[in-house]
C-alpha cells in the first residue's frame, strides 16, 4: 500500500530541502510540486492551492473507470 505525507519545503539555489526533518531511506521515490513565490505569500492560499492540485490530480483525465463489483459497501 502506498503511503502518502506531504511536506513543506524550499529551494536554496542548489537543493530542494525539507522546512522539518523527516526520516526517510535512501532512494524513497518522491513527487514535487512546485509553487510560484506569489502562491505561497499567504498561508492560506497555499492549502487551497495544495487542494487545487491534489483535486486535479486526483479527478484527472487518467483516473481509472471503477465499475460496481470494485467498489465494496
């Protein structure tokens, strides 16, 4: 199962690195989101941007089709 955490982060010019420590291996696959200066001047507005993105991502246009017997109630 794959197991999400999102992280908040910056770019120094060299490196992306991790606003907080986190303990990951080596060679944990990651996927980056990059997000203009204006989106994040308030805080805000980056979690409805965060939301934006996450809801695109996931109701995208390679959504997978679920019929009735995948889904269990």
């Amino acid at each position: 199962m794959l197991h999400t955490k999102t992280l908040r982060g910056h770019f120094d010019g060299q490196h992306i690195c991790l606003d907080e420590p986190y303990d990951m291996e080596a060679d944990t696959p990651v996927t980056i989101t990059i997000l203009s200066r204006v989106a994040v001047a308030e805080d805000d507005d980056f979690w409805s941007l965060l939301a934006h993105v996450s809801l695109e991502r996931a109701y995208s246009e390679h959504e997978p089709e679920y019929n009735n017997q995948m889904i269990s109630t």
